[in-house]
DNA sequence: CTGTTAGCGCGTTCAG
DNA sequence: CTGAACGCGCTAACAG
C-alpha cells in the first residue's frame, strides 16, 4: 500500500483525477497522456488500493460465503460447491469472504449486519437448515444472496439447486429396470429441503413404475452413516420382503451397506441399493455404490454466476434446478 | 452502510470522535456519555464500516488463504485445514479471503502485489510445491504469512507442517512389529517437500528398526491412486521378497490395495500396507486401511494464531511441526 | 481534454 | 472529558 495514485499523478506531471481517469478507461482523456501514466503506473508497481476503492464506489466486489455447519470433518459436499464459487467468482472480479454462521451468532448480529458492516456485495448461502432462523432473515433482506439446497425465493434471494426430485425418480427407475418390486426408501433429515423433494420423487417414481406406492417403506435416517445402518434395519424389520432401497445420501447407503454385510444379507442379490451425491467413497466401497451424482462444482459456478447477474445487470434472481446423473456402478 | 458515526453522534448530541472513543473502549470518555453513545448505536442497528476503519488505520483485519492447486475434486485435505484457519482467525477477529494462485497468474501480478491491492493483513499458504515461483517472493516479501506444509523460514515466514519425519518412522516401527523385514517405501512427488522428510523417518528408521537399508525398495508414485498401483507394481517387479510397503499417501496405498486385489496378494498376510493422511477413504477400503494421520484441523488452527501472533503482538516466525499419528486398522 | 474541489466513513492528533 | 479539523486513497461532480 506504499506507491499511492498520488506519486503516479506526482511522477507523471499530471492530477490524480487524470491518474484514475487514464487507468480505468475513461473516454475523456488524451491518448497520450493515457499512455504515459499506465507506463509509469507500471514504472511504479501501482496498485489501486481496493479498501479505498470501495468506500468510495459504496461496492466491495466482495461476495461472502455463508457456511452454515462449517465444521472439521464435516460435508466435503461443501468443498467442491466452493471451489466452484471462487472460480466463477474470481473471474467476474470479485473476491470471496468466507462467513460462517456460528461467528456472526456468537458476536449476536444478525448475518446481514454482518455483511453490510464489510461491506460485501452479495452472499452466496451454504448448508443452511430448514428451521433456521437466518432464513427469513436471508428471504427478506434487501441483500442480493443466491442459496444452495434450499429453494428460497424472494426480490434479492435466489437458489440453486440440484434436480433433487428426479433424481429420485432415476433412483427408482433404475432399482425397478433391475426387476425390484418393494423399494424401500431411506430419507435424510426432515429439516432438509431436499429431503421432502427426494420423498416426492421417490413416491412419484413408485406410483409410476411400480403401480402401489406404501409409505410403511418410508424410513429416516439424519444423513449419517450410523443413521443409514440403523434406518435399513428398521426398514428390514418392518417390511423383509424388501428388495431394494433408496438412500438419499451415500453416507447413509454405505451405513447400509454396512448393515447388510453384518446380517448377512448380500448386496445386490438380495437387496439392491442406490445412494445419493457420489461422493468419494462412492467408488471405494465393495460393493461398488450405484448412485446419484449431484453437480456440486457446477452448483457453485451457477450461484456464483447468478449473483453477478443480479449485481451487474440487475437481474430478477431465479431458481435454477442442476440435472443430477445416475452413476451405475456395483450395488444396483 | 446507511447509518453511519455521523448518525450516531448527532442521535446522542456528541460529537463524531465522542462516538468513535466510546464504542471502541478509549479510557477518555464519561462513564455515562459512553453509554448513552452505546445505548444509541444500538438502537439505530449501528455497525462500523470495516472499509472505512481498514482505510484509515491501514489495517484490514482481514486475511488471505493462499491456494495452490485449488480445483474441482482436489484435495479434500485442504479442506480440513482451511476450517481450521477459519475457526482460529474468526476467534481473533479476522476475516478470512480466499485467494488462489491462478487467479493472480491469470492477473500477471504477484501474489504479494494481489494481497496488497486488497489490504490483507497477512497470508496463509497451502499446497504450494517447492518448485513453484511464488516460493521466493513468499520468503522474501515483507507481508506476514504462514506456509503449510513447506519448510519456508524467513524474517516474515513461517511455518506449520506435520512431523513427516517421525510418521514415516512411526510407519516403518510398526511394519517391523507386525514381523516385517523387507520394507518398501512409494514416495509421492519429488517436488513436494514433505517427501523428503518422509524419505528421510524412513531411512533412518529402517536402518534403526531393520538394520540394513536397501534404496532399491523406494520408488516414486505421484500422490494419486494410480501412481500408487504403478509404483507398487514396479517395487514388486523389482523386488518380490518385499514384505510390507509404507506409501506417502492413503490415495497410493489404494491404488496399492487394488493392484494387490488383481494381483491376488493377500493383504496384510503376503504384503502389509500402511498409507499416510487418514483421508476418509482409509476406513472404508477393504481390507481397511492403517494409516499414519495428519492433524489437517489443527494444522490450519496453528498456522492461523501463528500469523495473528506475528501480527499482534511482533513476534516472530517460526516452525511448527505437529504430532502425526498411528491409526492402526486391518492392512497392518 | 485536464485540474480543482468534495466527499466516501472512520480514527486521531491537538486544542479547549 | 470533549470537539474541530485533518487525512487514509480514491472517484466524481464541476469548472476551465
């Protein structure tokens, strides 16, 4: 932060107003004299000092990253989505901030607050819950924000989303192309978007396919892999003459899977099984896990994408539904 | 950024700098103008423009995750360690910005330049290999940073990695104890530095542990799973009376399980295996893997207060090496 | 086409 | 104990 606009305007013979003219594009100011302050801006290392720039512009090109559930070991799901978000980001000019929930509600402000007291452009919300109190804060707040997994819409908040309900339904198609009859289905948290939209696809899919849909099939697990092994067994204990199921997360298919190894109970001979999200243990496990793949970079570039639109062009924020992919691979 | 100090001193009838002493703790100040002032700001939902403050006091409070190597289904083990640098830097006060080394390439500056446009107080670093360019300007540049994982020490470097040394030989003891003789190491890449400690724990500690050491038992993968398939292929070629392998990474000594699976080797009973980072994978690979763990969360969490040291209170750099530890499983 | 004048919102001398 | 004045580095009117 040493050479300031004013030693280029010093070191060129001309104003400081000519400097940021000549180095932004204006159009009223001599070719020549452009020339020579980018020349000695170059001469000098210059570089425009970002914080002054925004206080003045009243625009960071800073976007935050809100992560709800921003924990060690926690949702490497969060980990592409973010890559993703900088990428885009980082080329449309704008820096990323990352904002976990559990700072702004330990210092008591309201994330807004948060955000606007850095002055960030935009925020782009992650792993946010169902019941969680910042979600009315997020819909009517004038703060343009996109939210990943939640179907949030509102003047300044738009979502992006996997298609969660037909990849549900690919889910069932593929259990019923390998002649499964009883599908059973293991459902995340309640308090997750997404869940209620896979229950949708899984019950449209059933009535669909299979002809009789019967929620007794209908079990919950919490995402985990402890919850997955636990759901399966109450599934199995309720109805045995299941013979595939559904899990709407590989962590909860591989607790499963886990299940089945324990009880003997082989895979997929007697019980096919497809997960959801493909995550990296997907391909690791034996039997390999059949699954549905979500488009976590490609989610991330799309938030991204669509906040700069609202930003720049003043776009009405959308919702946007990725296509998920069906991933054949051992289990089904 | 509506109501600013201004706002708040005319609300409170004082003047701006009254305002300004009050809410940031100065000792000059009337116990109960002081409050008045906080009661004030309060009700007007003030919050003080970290622009404006980061101008003024040319600090930004705000700090730059250097990312090398920051893409679509990287390493998740920058994950781990990039929350821990969050939680740490959160606790402090800072705000965390997410730079990556291709963008500043794409922008032809230096990394130094982009954190100084930008006011960051300082720089952590991660994945950074030893051959990369920015290394110099990292250890020669006078803007505050922490290095993971690259023993780089200056007047304003330091740096935090774990003790790659005694994981290695943590790695070799327990092959040995578990009746090993023949010890073969796949290293990962020449170009990152912790090969060469792994190198060097496992060299001494089979030449301490086993007596003689034999370099033609160490061969090279690349970090991935199947530079580790490669690799142990070609260590077996060269020598098949290898009882144990010890790989520079969990993703190698995968891709070693699945040679030894289409191989027909046993493991652990022809051929014990122990990886290194206890990346998720490990305990879900059959057989499961033991491995030597990496403190990625804690890792992240050093290099944080590190930084903040230097920048609070002068201190100065230093290298920090974290404990590794044995998880044992089923490969050995 | 260029320079002068005003702030952006805040912290900090330095007088009172 | 308090306030007026100044400046952080930059852009944006408004002249000339």
């Amino acid at each position: 932060m040493r050479v300031t606009i004013r030693d280029v305007a010093r070191a060129a013979g001309v104003s400081v107003t000519t400097v940021s003219r000549a180095l932004n594009g204006a159009q009223d100011v001599g070719e020549e004299t452009r020339q020579r302050v980018i020349e000695v801006a170059k001469q000098l290392n210059y570089r425009p000092s970002h914080v002054a720039r925004s206080l003045v512009l009243r625009k960071s090109q800073n976007i935050g990253l809100l992560v709800s559930d921003f924990r060690k070991g926690g949702h490497h799901f969060l980990y592409d989505v973010l890559v993703g978000v900088h990428d885009t980001l980082a080329e449309y000019g704008y820096d990323v901030t990352l904002v976990s929930t559990d700072t702004a509600r330990q210092q008591l402000v309201s994330y807004v607050d948060f955000c606007r007291a850095r002055g960030l452009d935009g925020v782009i919300v992650m792993g946010i819950r169902l019941d969680d109190p910042y979600v009315e804060e997020v819909v009517e707040s004038t703060l343009p924000s996109v939210v990943i997994d939640l179907p949030l819409l509102s003047r300044h908040c738009g979502y992006v989303m996997t298609d969660n309900v037909n990849g549900a339904r690919y889910a069932v198609r593929h259990l019923v192309s390998r002649g499964c009859r009883r599908i059973g289905f293991v459902n995340g948290a309640a308090h997750a978007a997404v869940s209620r939209e896979r229950l949708r696809g899984f019950e449209e899919a059933v009535r669909q396919y299979v002809g009789v849909y019967d929620d007794r099939l209908v079990v919950y697990g919490d995402f985990t892999l402890e919850g997955g092994q636990r759901a399966l067994a109450e599934l199995l204990a309720r109805a045995p003459e299941v013979d595939g199921v559904f899990f709407a997360s590989d962590l909860m298919a591989i607790g499963g899977l886990q299940h089945c190894r324990a009880a003997g109970i082989r895979v997929p001979e007697d019980l096919a099984v497809v997960g959801f999200d493909d995550i990296d243990l997907a391909r690791f496990v034996t039997p390999a896990l059949t699954t549905i793949a979500q488009p976590r970079y490609e989610m991330g570039c799309e938030a991204a994408k669509m906040l700069v639109h609202m930003l720049q062009k003043g776009e009405m924020p959308s919702g946007t539904l990725l296509p998920p992919q069906l991933v054949v691979r051992e289990t089904a």
